[in-house]
C-alpha cells in the first residue's frame, strides 16, 4: 500500500517552491461521477430530444428497420457525446471539465502547468486500459497503489491531478485580519468563518462551534452558560472585535 | 519551550499586515486567470503580473513561517501557482495545440518509429504468411479464425461481404467498422504497456486471420473478390494497424529496456512520443471505415477505380503523417502572406 499522496512542489525562479497538493483517488473518482452524469445527461436528452422530433410525436420508439438519417442525427451524435466528452471537454478547458472544477481539481504536468493536447489525448487513450475489466478497476487500483494517485493515463501522460483552487474566500481573510488581536491568526480565521457561515449552519453546530471557540482562547474566565442562539453569536462577536 | 508575550504580540501583528493584503492576491489571482485565457494582452498588465508574482512569493513564505496551517496559507499556495504556471506556461490556445500536434509531433514521432514499424510490419507479414500455410495445409483450421456462417457462405460459392449493403446500410456499416478498427488499434497500442506482449499478440493475431481467410477463400476461387473488397480501404486500415502495433512496441521496448532516467519515465517519454500518432490512426481509421462501408461492398465499383481509391489514400495518409502535406499547405500560404 503506498503513502499517503504527497505535494507537486516544482522549482520557481524566486526561491519559493510552488507546492500543489494532489487529488486522491476519493476526488477523483468524485469528478468522474459528476462527468458520468453530465455526459449521460447530455447523451439522454440529445436522444430523447431528436427522437421526438424525428417520430414527430412523443415517443422514443427507435424506427424499424435501419435507417440512416435516424443514425446519423440520433445514435452518432449520442456516441460522440458519450465517448468523445472528456478528451473534447479536457482541451477546451485546458485540463479541466466540470467535474473536476467543481471538486477544485485540475489536470497538471510535473511543471504545474497545463498539459499540451498530445499529453491529454494520450491521457484519454489509456482509459481503455484503465477502465477495465469494469468500473475503472484497473485506473483504480493503479491509483490506490502509487505515492502520486496515478493511474495508468498519466503515467503514460505525465500528468498529475491536483487541486488547483482553494475554496477560501479572499474576503474572509480580509475579515480574519481585523480580528487577530485577542485571538491569534488561525482563531482569528476560524472565527471569521464561524461568523460568515452562522445563518448557513444548523443551531447545534453554530452554538457547538462558538462554545469550543470560546472555551479555547478564554479557558476558565469564559461565560459558557446556557443561552439562546443570539447570545451565542454575541459572546462570539466580543471575543473576537477587532 | 514556551513563546515570550513580546513574541506572539509579533506575530499576531506580523499575521495582521500580512491577512490585510488579500485584497492584493485576490487581484493577481484575477489577473493570472485573465492572462492564462488570452483575455488580455496590456503590457503593463503583464508587467503587474511579474510584480505579482514577487509580492506572493514573498507573502506566501511568511504565511508557511507564520501560519502554516491555515486558509491563508492555503489561499496563498493556490494564487501562487496560478501566477507562477501563468507566467513559466502562457496562454492555452487549444487550436495551436492541435496544429503543433499534427504538424509537428506526429511527422516527428512517426520518424522515431521506423524501426519499430519495420518489425511490426514484418510480424504481421509473417503471421499472415503462417495463417495462410497453415489453412492451405490443413483446412479445418479455418473453424479457429472465420465463424460458421462465413465459412458456410464461402463453402457455397459466395463471398460473405456479397449483398452486404442489402443487409445494413452503408452509413452504419461505416460506424461499425471505424469504431471497432479504431478500438482494435487503440487497444494494440495500450497493450504494448505489457511489455509489448498484448501488441505482439494483436499484431500476430490479425495477421493470422488475414493469411488464413484468403487461403479459405483462395481454395473456394474466391481470393480475387476478397482483394476486390479489400483493396479500398485495406491499404490504409492494414498500415495504420501496423503503425499502432510500432506505437505499442516502443512503450513495450521502453519498459523492457528503459534508459538511465527509469523505467516509468522512459514509459511516459515513449507514451508521449508516440501518443500523437494514434490520434492521426484513429482520424485515419474514420476515412477507411467510410470507404469500407461506402465503397468496398458496392459492386459498382471496378477494380481499377478500386485501386486508385485504395493508392490514392493511403498516398494521403503517407502525406499527412510525414508532415507533408501541411508543408504544401504552409508553402501556397507563404507567398499570399508576402
């Protein structure tokens, strides 16, 4: 069994290292499900769509017989949308598709930049081997046994999978920077998003959360008695008041 | 060890100022993706973008000292290697990443492959010539290579591809047979990933079935109509499986011999190397498989037209791969551009 999967960290020109963390096999296999469902959701409904109108009633029934135009305007495109989605999808996005962006993970080379076209393509030519004997076993097990989470398309490739985006929001920071006085930087952080997310979480977790808060940077001298939500979020704010 | 007050005081104002300047990464982090998607090309933008670079290198080491476990930090790393993968990478342009992949790549890598194209196409040749001896000694062996209803149809005097166009139309023909040459030829390329032997095998395998189908159709007087049938699109459809047969061989050599920089780097340098050269197969396998479905099974078609159709493409996918044919192309646009 391998480690768990280490940082791309490539080279710079000022001294600083750029270090990119890599995808595990969990947010991949994540991306590629939201893919599989983009593209059998494209696929469906370009079937339903077009056969409609080629019975001009609203039936999905397949014409008898072979017929051509049938074929081409139905089954092709639907083929095409299935099988080409990823390579296609993967050079119009530079590496990405929208799977992989919405978990935040992008296709890299081992310089951190985007793949060329040769290098994707290759990538996706491999998924043959990957894919099988069924349900990416292969890609999977691949990708469960090596340091980096490869499978085979990029060891072939020389790509990695790395999440690329961070999901802070730089206006939190800005927040955080108000705050850090009484509380150090990571309470600061901490408490900055506790306060931006308090409506979005349920009131358990928003009263759990600013207790452990509270009981962290006042210890002894915190007031944790029993109160409604609104109090909670008050004592919260007096701690952390720029 | 525990940290004086005048320490974290520090800190805390170190972390301060520097979680103040978000405002700042988020703007270089705009801008990087404005340059990484060729939205802009202002100079002094670009000029920005370097300063940008500097300013988070050096925030981004303080936020490690200082934070290393935090968002800000985490924000820092991602802006950071946006900027820097911006500037050491440029702007994606998909198109000229696909020209520079047929022009350029593809002539290159199918260059680097002569060698192995020589033996692939000797294996092939050999198999062919082992599948028709061994058919034309012993004839029942032809129940490993052709199905019943084929051997039946040949045994009757009748070429199985006869009123093939009667059965399915041509368009779907097409699909059927560019889709499944296009999966074959993949697939004797990839299994070159075990050490070469999955190629040798598909490589050894079509050329068996080749040799032994026309020594059967040979024995029923029929070989001259299979050759009919197959010289449009055969010239094309056997070179390309070949040529896929030397991609799969350079990954399988590449594993068996790797050079100084190991066996998974010489593996990914051969898959890159040769990658390009299926993408132009598979392009290829698409016009054959139009030829197949088109104009193979249509007995309109004379022989000699047949061979000049057959000649003529595969002149053309001698062009297109050598690179030869976007030289024409670059040198009737060199001229205009004057």
């Amino acid at each position: 069994m391998s480690e768990p999967p280490a940082g791309l960290s490539v080279d710079s020109v000022t001294g600083i290292d750029v270090s990119l963390p890599l995808a595990g096999p969990g947010a991949r296999s994540f991306a590629f499900i939201i893919d599989w469902h983009i593209r059998f959701v494209l696929a469906l409904a370009w079937y339903v769509l077009m056969t409609v109108l080629y019975n001009g009633s609203f039936s999905l029934e397949p014409p008898p017989g072979h017929e051509r135009a049938w074929f081409a305007l139905v089954v092709l495109p639907v083929l095409a949308i299935y099988f080409l989605y990823h390579p296609v999808v993967e050079l119009a996005m530079r590496g990405s598709t929208p799977g992989k962006r919405s978990v935040g993970i992008s296709i890299v080379t081992r310089a951190g930049g985007p793949p060329g076209a040769g290098a994707l393509l290759v990538r996706n030519v491999f998924r043959l081997i990957d894919a099988l004997p069924v349900a990416y076993g292969v890609g999977l097990t691949l990708m469960v046994l090596t340091r980096e989470s490869l499978r085979c398309g990029d060891m072939a490739a020389g790509t990695l999978v790395v999440y690329g985006r961070s999901a802070t929001d730089p206006a939190l920071l800005q927040d955080a920077a108000q705050r850090v006085g009484k509380l150090d930087s990571a309470g600061a952080e901490i408490a900055a998003d506790l306060l931006q997310r308090w409506t979005s979480l349920v009131p358990e977790a928003r009263i759990r959360l600013a207790r452990a808060l509270l009981e962290r940077y006042l210890g002894a001298t915190a007031d944790l008695s029993d109160a409604d939500e609104l109090e909670w979020r008050s004592r919260l704010e007096r701690l952390a008041r720029p | 060890m525990t940290r004086s007050a005048a320490t974290l005081t520090r800190e805390k104002a170190l972390a301060a100022a520097l979680l103040a300047r978000a405002p700042a990464w988020q703007e270089a982090d705009q801008r990087a993706r404005r340059f990484a998607h060729g939205r802009t090309e202002d100079v002094a933008e670009a000029a920005r973008l370097a300063d940008d670079y500097r300013l988070l290198a050096h925030d981004l080491a303080r936020a490690r000292a200082l934070m290393p476990a935090s968002r800000t930090r985490e924000y820092l790393e991602s802006a950071y290697a946006r900027v820097h993968a911006t500037l050491q990478h440029g702007a994606w342009d998909g198109a000229s990443a696909l020209r520079r992949l047929f022009v350029v790549q593809t002539p290159a890598a199918v260059r680097w492959l002569f060698p192995h194209l020589a033996w692939a196409v000797l294996i092939f040749v050999l198999s062919a010539c082992a599948g028709f001896a061994l058919v034309h000694r012993y004839p029942d062996l032809i129940a490993l290579f052709a199905s019943p209803d084929t051997i039946a149809s040949v045994e009757s005097g009748k070429l199985w591809t006869r009123g093939l166009l009667n059965v399915v139309p041509s368009s779907i023909l097409s699909i059927q047979l560019f889709t499944n040459n296009i999966v074959v030829s993949l697939f004797a390329y990839c299994l070159g990933f075990l050490f070469g032997l999955g190629t040798l095998y598909i490589l050894g395998l079509n050329g068996l079935m080749l040799g032994a189908i026309f020594a059967f159709v040979g024995e029923h007087r029929l070989a001259g109509e299979l050759f009919r049938f197959i010289v449009p699109h055969g010239c094309v459809e056997l070179s390309v499986m070949c040529l896929s047969g030397a991609a799969g061989a350079a990954i399988g050599e590449a594993l068996i011999r790797p050079d100084a920089g190991g066996r998974l780097e010489s593996f990914r340098a051969a898959a890159l190397r040769t990658g390009p050269v299926l993408i132009s197969c598979a392009l290829l396998l698409v016009g054959a498989g139009l030829i197949e479905g088109f104009i193979s099974p249509d007995p309109r078609f004379s022989l000699p037209v047949r061979l000049v159709i057959g000649v003529g493409y595969w002149c053309l996918m001698v062009a297109f791969l050598s690179g030869r044919l976007f030289a024409w192309r670059a040198r009737r646009a060199a001229p205009a551009a004057r």
